[in-house]
C-alpha cells in the first residue's frame, strides 16, 4: 500500500483546532500535565502566537489526520545586525507518524518561508540532550554554532555581587576537607587509648 501524501498548511488565528490537538499530545509527551495544557489554552498562548506578524505556525496531516506541526519565528540574527533569520522554535511529529517525511515536509514549509522573506539563515535551537534531534537537524545540513548558558536573574546577581554569605568553591573545598580532616582525628581519637 502507497504512503498518503503529508500536506502542509499555515495556520492562521482562527482555525487552531488542529494544532491544540497537536499541541495537548506534544504536551503530554514533555511530561507537562493536563492542568498546565489547559492553563496555557485558557490564556490564550497559541491563539496569541499565531495572530503574531512575527510567527507562522504549520501543521502537517497525512488523510486529514493532524501529525505535526512546526513553530517559526522571523526576526535578525543578533541584535546588532539586521541580516533576516528564521528561526524553528518547535518541530514536533506525532511518534506513530515519525519516519515517514512529516518533520521533512514541514521543513520545506520553512524554507520556503525563509525564502520568502529574503531569510538567508534558518536557525534551530535544539535541546543538547535529544541526541534524536541534533542528528536529523545534522543531517538536513544544520551546524552547531553556538552553546546557550542560561541562569536566572537572581542567580547571576548573587554570583556577581559575592554570593551574599555563600561559600565560593575554594572556600567549600576547604570547609570540606577541614571537617574531613577533624572526623578522621576523632575516629583515630576514640580507636587509639589514651596513654
């Protein structure tokens, strides 16, 4: 039996029902609970992202079935410059439906977005531990440019203000060895008699 083709269309602020399917099972499968889905719904989120000029949302079906979808975003590389990027904020497939060209056909929505809009660059942030990931973005031709670090607002003040009465690492690493060193002299206190 032939594969049904896998169609692609952009979703438009009005007609998300397909892609909050979608998005409760991608959801779901992050390990994010039903509360925090419907939360999400209530407020808005998706029907805001897809109004967004700066957003455009695909879904995949295959038969009418929904099967994936894809977040974009477009907007300059860096702040500095004002060479064009698109960038993919979420790439998801249903797993019954991976291996069978969905992600590749959403993909080509971008692309054509990407041309579209004189993008000369699409770029993907994808999580370091989905190895899964990194490979397919690898295959398709997309390079690691640059590691992320994120911290939280109040983290990196504490580290740049003196840690406000926490121990450096130095300071711990003695700490450590210092009380290792005074239950080692108890313990060889208590097995040697006293003279």
């Amino acid at each position: 039996m032939a594969r049904s083709a896998v169609q692609v269309a952009r979703m438009t602020s009005g007609d998300e029902a397909a892609l909050v399917a979608l998005w409760r099972l991608s959801k779901a499968s992050e390990g994010h609970g039903a509360d925090h889905v419907e939360r999400a719904l209530r407020e808005g989120r998706l029907t805001r992202a897809c109004a967004r000029p700066d957003v455009r949302i695909y879904v995949a079906t295959i038969d009418e079935d929904p099967v994936g979808y894809t977040v974009v975003m477009s907007g300059p590389v860096s702040a500095l410059q004002e060479v064009p990027a698109v960038w993919v904020d979420v790439l998801w497939v249903k797993p019954g439906r991976r291996q069978r060209g969905v992600a590749g056909a959403l993909l080509k929505a971008v692309a054509s977005y990407a041309e579209h809009i004189g993008a000369p660059e699409i770029v993907s942030c994808v999580p370091s531990a989905s190895r899964d990931a990194n490979r397919f973005f690898a295959r398709l031709g997309f390079s690691s440019v640059v590691t992320e670090r994120s911290t939280s607002p109040a983290a990196l003040r504490r580290r740049l203000t003196g840690h406000h009465g926490l121990p450096t690492v130095s300071e711990a690493v003695r700490q450590r060895r210092s009380m290792r060193a005074a239950r080692s002299r108890a313990r060889h206190e208590v097995l040697t008699p006293a003279e």
